[in-house]
C-alpha cells in the first residue's frame, strides 16, 4: 500500500520523475559501487474538440480538432555515493514536437542539507512557487495547470535552489535564485533574473487515517526579460491557441504573491489556489493581473493520494490493484473552476474563466487515461466567446 504521507527529502530530479510509487522492475535501474543510474521516460497524446458560438469564432477562428502528441520525455537520475553525504543528479530531456528540437528539462545535482531535513538543488529545475507547478505535469489531476499559472510562472530556471523542513511545527519551505544566462533563448524564459520563497504549514498531517491540511503562501521577483513582459496562456488545451495573450510591452519587474489550500480527508481533496501579479511598468499603467482555481477530486476506489511533506506536494496516483492484475485500476473525478483575469489598464490581455469535470482512470502506475468536458468564457476583443471543449488524453510512463 502506498504511504500517505513521506518525508523523504527530495532528490534530484524528484519534481520531474515519471513515476514515483512502487516500481514495476529494475530493469531500468544499474547500482554500482559508486553511483547509481535509473533511467525512465514518458509519452503524453491529446485530443481536443470544440463546439464555439460566433462570438467564439471570431476571438477564435484557428481551432482544430484531432489529436496531437503533447509530451515525449526522457529521465536520467541516480545518486553519486560519496562518504557520509547524500549526492544525487538528474538529466532530463524532451521532445518539442512544435518546434522539431530535443530541450533540456530538469537537469542537476542535489546535496542533502546538514543537520536539517532537506536538500540544495543546483542546475536547471521548478523555481519552487505554487504546488501545482512543482508537482511533475504527469501527476496532476487535470490535463494542463490553471491559465494565471502558466501565463506568469516559468515551468523552469537555471540557478540554485534550498528546499528545507521543520518536522516539530511541520513546516516546509523553498527558497530559490535563478538567472537566464543559460536559458535567454528557451522558450520558457520570460524573466532575466527571479527570486522565489515559499513555505507551506501542515497543521493536520495523519499518517495513518489519511488526513491533511496544507496552507501555503508564495513570493515571487523576476527582472522582465529584455524589458519585455508577454502574459498569455492557452484554455487548459494543448492543441489550443492562446486565448489570453497581452501582447509584449515594456515593463521593469513583476512582484507575484501565491496562496495555497489543500485538504486531504483520505479519498478525497479539495484544493485552491490563487495567485496575484503586480507589474512594474511606469508607461503602461502598472497592470496588476490575478487569477487562482479550485477543484474537487474524489478516489471511486478508494485510494488516497500520497504526500510529500518535506517538499510540500502530492505524488503521483497509485493504484491498490492494478488492472494488468485483475484490478480495477484507480477512478478519480475531477471537478474544476479557473479564473484568469489578464487585463489592466491599456493591457488588454483577455479575461477567462472555465468548468472542468474529468474523469481520470489509472490503470496502473504506468498508463493513466483522462476524459474531459470544459466549457469556458472569453472576454476580449470587445466581444464575450464561450466555448465547449472535449478532450481526450492517453498517458504512459515509467
């Protein structure tokens, strides 16, 4: 049975790893002498549909229906075994069907932290602000993370970053610098320098009954990269154009602010978060954006997403039978609201919000099947859009 709570330190590559229940086999895996390597990949494939009104159909006259490969990845990691110290390193990589180039994900080594439960990353990896971007893609409990995260929070950064943990007040924190020098040209780079802090409470953490609190609170600096900041999001679809996109403008900074709830009482979570983005843009009025989520999921079957307390996020589902065992797999419902509100001032962004139920079905901790009906609002272009979305995705990893 997978625990429902662990306080493991994070690893290198932790936040990027495929699969991180019980392990099908080792045949992936060598252990030598001196160091360790596992090796592990994972192939996403989406499918998306849309019914639009003719509001719809004027912001947004490009969409397509079909299917499209979202995600092809490769993971390196393992531990390198020196006297007395925890070592480990990660190499990450992944195919970018958009763009026909292979990019380097998460990649570096980590070093336990003496004398406290912890560890220091340094290389390219999570900036470490908001659960739901911390947590690998292919463990969430919808297909894509909510518009306001993705439109102002780097998925990745190159610099250093120290994540620790109190167990006596079961408090969790992260703190992190990080620059663009190897990154400017990446497609994720949209800040030249950030810093980032975060610390979340656990004030009801159950081992054994399963339940958990999790309350969290973020900050976030970043330089614009070039003096340019471009906020802009898809509707939780990959095979979807931008529908908030405010366009490059001239801007200083961004100063962010993050907040975080999550309750586990076993099967089921419920869970919000909400973010805030003040930009420093003396010529184009200090725009100020937010947006945030909330969902519900509920385990048909009875399992309970486990947790990382010292890195202060869940894990990937797990199912107690699989069904290559003659189980039924793990069915999860989802339900989901995302708000987005990109427009301030002469920035005229869009704002967006959606509804979400999906259904999630684990086969086994290596195949995950999701089925999703969305319907969705846009404001922008002076018109209001609404859009029904019909979505299919097929996942496999190990």
């Amino acid at each position: 049975m997978t625990p429902q709570s662990t306080d493991t330190p994070p690893e290198a590559g932790d936040e990027d790893t495929l699969v991180q229940s019980r392990r099908f086999s080792r045949w992936n895996e060598f252990d030598g002498k001196w160091a360790s390597i596992r090796f592990g990949a994972g192939y996403l494939i989406d499918y998306g549909g849309y019914d639009q009104d003719a509001a719809s159909e004027q912001q947004m006259p490009d969409l397509e229906t079909g299917w499209k490969m979202r995600d092809f990845r490769m993971l390196f990691k393992g531990r390198l075994k020196f006297p007395g110290r925890k070592v480990t390193w990660s190499a990450g990589f992944m195919y970018d069907s958009a763009n026909n180039a292979w990019l380097v994900r998460q990649t570096g080594i980590s070093f336990e932290t003496p004398g406290i439960t912890g560890s220091v990353f340094v290389g390219r990896q999570k900036e470490g602000f908001s659960m739901s971007k911390i947590m690998v893609g292919y463990h969430g409990w919808g297909m894509e993370r909510m518009p306001m995260n993705d439109s102002s929070v780097q998925l990745l950064a190159d610099g250093v970053k120290w994540t620790g943990y109190a167990s006596r007040p079961r408090v969790t924190w992260n703190v992190g610098a990080f620059g663009d020098w190897l990154s400017e040209h990446q497609t994720f780079s949209i800040a030249d320098h950030q810093v980032i802090g975060r610390v979340a409470w656990q004030p009801i953490l159950s081992d054994d009954g399963g339940n958990l609190l999790h309350l969290g609170v973020a900050l976030r600096y970043a330089t614009s990269d070039d003096g340019l900041l471009q906020a802009r999001s898809r509707p939780e679809a990959y095979k979807s154009p931008y529908f908030m996109d405010t366009g490059k403008f001239t801007a200083e900074s961004t100063t962010m602010t993050g907040l975080e709830i999550y309750y586990r009482p076993g099967p089921l979570t419920v869970g919000s978060e909400f973010m805030f983005q003040k930009v420093d843009a003396p010529d184009n009025g200090n725009p100020f954006f937010n947006g945030g989520e909330v969902f519900m999921s509920w385990n048909l079957t009875g399992e309970t997403r486990s947790y990382n307390k010292v890195g202060g996020y869940f894990n990937a589902m797990s199912p107690a039978r699989s069904v290559f065992a003659g189980g039924p797999g793990a069915w999860e419902i989802v339900t989901r609201y995302s708000y987005t509100d990109l427009d301030s001032g002469p920035i005229h962004g869009g704002r967006f919000w959606r509804f979400t139920p999906l259904l999630n079905w684990y086969l086994d901790d290596l195949v995950r099947l999701e089925i999703a009906y969305g319907y969705g609002t846009l404001d922008r272009f002076s018109l209001i859009g609404r859009t029904q979305f019909f979505q299919m995705r097929l996942q496999t990893s190990f």
